[in-house]
C-alpha cells in the first residue's frame, strides 16, 4: 500500500491511496493530474473517489474524471451530493480496497465537513493541517475547536494527510505564538529544507500536531479563538 501526492492548483494535494491494483483518489481539485496518472499507470484501476467537503479546490475535478470512468464510485457528505453517489456519515464504515475507512465529522471549515480514517492514516481535508486549520467559514467556532480535539485523540502515529502545503506559512505563525518551543523550530527548519528540494512536507502525524500545532496545544476555546483570528491575519 502506498501513499501518492498529486499537486493541484497552486497548493493542493490530491492523495491517490494504492493497494495491489485498486487506487482510491481524495479530494480531487482538478482532473488532468488524475487522468494522466491513471494513463501512465494502467495497471491501476480507479476504485472510488473520496470528498471530504464541497469547496471547488476539492471537487473541481470530479465531474470530467467520472465522465472518463463512469463507473466509478463518489464517496462524500450530504453537502457534496451533487458529485456523490454514496452519501456517508460520522462513524460509518465504508470498504474500499480491502480496508476500512471510517467516517469522521469534524465541521468547521464547513458544516459537513468529514475526514477518512484508514490503516493508520487519516485523509482530513481542510479539517487539519500542520501546525494549523481550516478557516472557519461557516463561524461555527465551537465545532472547530472540537474537530481539532478530535483529531488529537487519535493514535499518536496516525498519518495526517491534509490537503494543501501551509505548513511553512503555518509553523512560522506557531513559533510567533510560541517562540519558546523548540519542536516548532526543528519542525521549521525541517519543513523549509523540504520546500527548498521541492518535497511534500506532509503526511505530518498526530503526536507531531500535539507538539506544534498550537490550536490543538490551546488551553480552551477563548484562546483558541484568538488564535484562529490571529492566524487569520498572518501571511
């Protein structure tokens, strides 16, 4: 089983998750990279789809991939239902590739946010990202600061797949908030010789968040408020 980045618009990611010959996409932004990818690799087979929530940066390719492989499944929350064709909910369980993804609903960034539990990995959109989180579009302030908790009770190895590259951007904001903690500054340094060979910085994992990301190391919604605001003042 394998793991494959796909890099979308100007800083997403499009996961291709592989095992034996079945691949399963997530989020996919655009459809030209899948396409390609599904050309140059025949031996792979589109199993399914997977939407975490129906922002165009995560669906906008949904629509010509299904048109070149109509019989492919689309996995998603209600407010994807335009593009999916199976509708999930929060602890649900779907089998994909002989393994079992469990549904997670962590809104916030939008109300019907969800995330994909697989192996040991989780797929999380805009849910979580290194050292950050989504904005919260929807103002619901309390379900984001309870997705990002969520999250943190998963196993500390958990692979954290999140859809975009904001880690530098993010890890930079967490050291102005906490410039005492030397796991944002190695994790920094890490992170911009990554960017500097033109490598991924994610997967991240949950004890890394638990370390660095500071709205999970918040003390209580108040300040994970502030931060969030702050953060969204930050460049």
């Amino acid at each position: 089983m394998t793991v494959t980045p796909l890099e979308a618009l100007s800083d997403n990611y499009i996961w291709l998750y592989q095992k034996d010959q079945g691949l399963v996409v997530v989020d996919p932004g655009e459809a030209q990279q899948v396409l390609d990818y599904l050309a140059n690799h025949k031996e792979f087979h589109l199993a399914a789809i997977l939407l975490t929530h129906n922002h165009a940066d995560h669906t906008g390719g949904v629509k010509e991939i299904v048109a070149e492989h109509p019989d492919t499944e689309v996995y998603g929350p209600e407010e994807c239902r335009v593009y999916a064709t199976n509708i999930v909910h929060e602890g649900e369980t779907i089998d994909l590739l002989a393994s079992k993804w469990k549904i997670m609903s962590v809104p916030g960034h939008t109300n019907g946010h969800i995330a994909y539990l697989v192996d040991d990995k989780v797929f999380c959109g805009d849910a979580l990202f290194m050292a950050g989180c989504g904005r919260v579009f929807t103002g619901d302030y309390q379900a984001q600061f309870e997705t990002v908790n969520k999250f943190a009770q998963l196993a500390d190895d958990t692979k954290v797949y999140a859809a975009h590259e904001y880690s530098e951007t993010n890890l930079r904001f967490a050291k102005e908030v906490d410039p005492s903690n030397s796991a944002v500054n190695e994790a920094l340094e890490k992170v911009r010789q990554q960017r500097e060979n033109n490598e991924p910085t994610l997967p991240s994992t949950i004890k890394t968040e638990k370390e660095v990301n500071p709205f999970i190391r918040a003390n209580d919604f108040d300040e994970f408020v502030q931060l969030r605001n702050q953060r969204d003042g930050f460049n």
